[in-house]
C-alpha cells in the first residue's frame, strides 16, 4: 500500500516530537513546571520565543527535505536520490559564498571531486 511522502514526513516528524516532547518538561526546573501549571506565569518567557521559532523552523525544513527526499525516490532510484542528499555541503558552500561568507579554501578543497588532485 502507498502512503502519501507528504504524510510520511508528517508522521515521522510527529512521533519524534512525541518521543522527544516529555524530555523538554524533565530539562526545565521542577518548581517552574509548578508555577506554569498553577498559571502563576506564562508557558514561556519573552526570551524564549526566538529559540522556539527557530526550531519550528528548523522542523518545518526537515519535514520538507523528507518530503523531497521520499518524492525523489519514488521519481528516480534511491542510488540517486541519496547522491543528490550528498550535495548538501557544495549547496552549504556556494550558499555561503553566496551571501558574502567567507568559505575557506581548505573547505573547497575537501568538496573536491572525489579522486581528483588538488
């Protein structure tokens, strides 16, 4: 039977959440949890909304690398689809160069062609 990728990613980004989710309460400090659960103070400080955007971010960008990924799959062999997933550092590179970050040269010579001399 056939699943949807876009449902795939979902599910498999949902159940990491869950399995991770209860951690986050056991880091914060027990009488913290206390005091959100009595409704003494918010769930999260000011200061804590820029981390949480950033990781809802980064999930956001997972789900839809698995979601392309499984598309590619299905579109191509997997031979090729992980070959196109190792392209990640070149793309990191040249986005980086890109924006005007310096990208040291003993990078580029590590994302080389594999078996060719520098």
């Amino acid at each position: 039977m056939a699943m949807v990728v876009t449902v795939v990613a979902f599910w498999r980004n949902a159940l990491g959440f869950a399995t991770l989710g209860p951690f986050l309460l056991l880091v914060r400090r027990h009488r913290e949890v206390a005091r959100v659960a009595r409704g003494e103070r918010g769930l999260l400080r000011h200061e804590q909304w820029r981390p949480l955007a950033r990781g809802f971010l980064a999930a956001t960008s997972l789900a839809l690398h698995f979601a392309t990924f499984m598309t590619s799959t299905r579109m191509s062999t997997v031979a090729m689809s992980t070959a196109l997933v190792a392209t990640q550092p070149i793309w990191q590179a040249l986005i980086d160069a890109g924006q005007g970050v310096p990208v040291a040269r003993r990078t580029w010579l590590g994302l080389r062609w594999p078996g060719t001399q520098p």
